[in-house]
C-alpha cells in the first residue's frame, strides 16, 4: 500500500510492554477495559 502527499491515514494500534507483556495504550475500547487501562477522557478508535 503506498500513501500519497497529502493522505489522511486512521491508525489503530495496541503498545504492549515487550518484557512483561502489559498493554499501556490501544485505540480498542474493549482492550482497555479488559486491560484495565480504561480512560474516560481518551477517545478510542483510529
């Protein structure tokens, strides 16, 4: 897939923590409530 000048591109991701295998971030709402990283103030989604 290549991207031109001037695209708008939506990410989603998840950030684990290699060594210990915790999620410190995602745009899923659903991982981070299970995960217990659930933020109010964050809006989730690419």
């Amino acid at each position: 897939m290549a991207f031109n000048d001037g695209d708008f591109v939506l990410v989603e991701y998840d950030l684990w923590v290699k060594d210990t295998g915790s999620l410190i971030d995602t745009t899923d709402e659903e991982k981070a409530r299970k995960d217990g990283i659930y933020d109010p103030r964050e809006r989730y989604g690419p």
